[in-house]
C-alpha cells in the first residue's frame, strides 16, 4: 500500500469557539501542524491589503502548503479566519499560495446538509466553493470519529493548489463582524426560520379566527346624528295643524 503524502498544514480557525477541534487535529497530524496563528498586534493594520497577505504568508504560514478551515458557527465573522485565507490564497515573493479545504463543524447550522448556506461560511472560501471546478472543496467533521481521512481532503486540496485561480478580490475585513443579526443569544439561522415562521403563523389564526368573524358580525344601523331633529320638527307640524283645523 503506497504511503499517504503528508503536507505541512496550517489550521485557520474561531480560538473562543472551537479550540476543541483544533486540539484534536493536533492530536491526528501533529508533526504536519504549521502553529502560528494571528494573533492582535502581529500585523501593522494600515498596511495595504496586498502587504498584509503577504506579510502573514511569509512570516506565519510559510511552512505550510495547506490551510484547512474549521467552520464552526461563528467562523464566518472572524477578521483574521479572513485574513488568513486572503494570504493563503495570495502568492508572495517567497512563497506559492496554499491549497485550501473547509471542515464544517458539528456546531455548525448547516453541519451534515449537502447545501451549505454561504452567508453561514468565511465569505472568502464562500467565494471559492461554487462552480464546476472550486478551488475549495468543504467536508463534513467525521462523525465517526475516525480523522484519518482528514489527511485524504489535505492531499486533494494540495492538489489542487495549482487548479484554476482563487478569487480573492473581496475587500479584507477590518473587523470582526456582529453575529447578533444572523445569530441572536444562541438561536441558530435555522431557529430564527423557524420563529418567524410561528409569528407569521400565529398572525394569520389571529386574523382567521378572531378578527375576521368580529369585523362580519351584524351591527345595528348607524345612528343618524340629524334623525332626531326631524323628527321632533314632524311632530310639531301635526301640532300645529291640529290646532288649525280646531279652530275653524
């Protein structure tokens, strides 16, 4: 059996989220783990984009011909999952751009789904998933617990670093990004459909059953504010006409 091919891979990922990931990979590849991951203060943010990816290539990833991202719930809102991916994609003077691979994380809305929701992914390996013929190709974390074939996905995506060109012409990040308007106090996107969906479903029984037999039921005709007035002056017509004729 031909020995598997090992490739110096470096692990992008959400630190506060999914350190538990990270560690496991270390755990199956770690003599292939470039660790030096971006960290506050690392990199001068006035630089221009071009100089920021270059300056991550060479001095944080340069060992590593594979950048593997772990996709977890919150993954797509962190600046410097960005920004690694950018300088993994970019070809500096010293170094040729990575290939790249996504694993979604069992956190993750859309984990174990064959359609994975962009918006719910780093926007810039979104930008390289679709088509024919992606740069990126996504994987599902072994639910079996077995990461061996983790080392298959690396060798395919290092394969495939010489493929088509990425697209990274999305503007950097500065920062990270407000998970508030996808993911409210831990409710999934998945959950939040599901909610609207209840309102929506609880305003249409509102209207069905309670507002609209209200608004059909009969009412008594509206009072006509002059009715009373005519009537009083009626009455005292025939008044007057009985006196009339009584006194001819």
């Amino acid at each position: 059996m031909p020995r598997q091919p090992r490739h110096k891979v470096f692990v992008s990922y959400h630190h506060e989220n999914d350190q538990e990931y990270k560690d496991l990979l270390v755990e199956e590849m770690a003599a292939d783990i470039v660790d030096r991951s971006v960290e506050d203060g690392d990199i001068d943010e006035r630089l221009r984009t071009e100089a920021i990816w270059e300056k991550i290539r060479d001095e944080h990833i340069a060992e590593a011909t594979v950048l593997l991202v772990l996709i977890g719930r919150h993954t797509w809102s962190r600046k410097f999952v960005d920004w690694e991916i950018g300088s993994a994609l970019n070809k500096s003077r010293n170094n040729s751009r990575c290939g790249v691979l996504g694993i979604v994380l069992p956190d993750h809305p859309d984990y174990g789904r064959r359609q994975l929701d962009p918006n719910l992914l780093p926007q810039r390996l979104a930008a390289n998933i679709g088509g024919e013929d992606p740069y990126v190709r996504a994987y599902h974390w072994p639910g079996d617990g077995s990461l061996s074939v983790i080392r298959d996905w690396v060798d395919v995506a290092f394969q495939r670093r010489d493929g088509p060109p990425p697209n990274n012409f999305l503007k950097r990040f500065k920062y990270n990004r407000d998970t508030s308007a996808r993911d409210s106090e831990g409710m999934t996107v998945a959950d939040g459909i599901l909610l609207a969906g209840a309102v929506v479903a609880g305003v249409w029984a509102l209207e069905r059953f309670v507002l609209r037999p209200m608004r059909s039921r009969p009412r008594g005709r509206a009072q006509d504010p002059g009715l009373h007035h005519r009537q009083l002056s009626r009455h005292r017509r025939l008044q007057h006409r009985r006196l009339d004729h009584g006194s001819n």
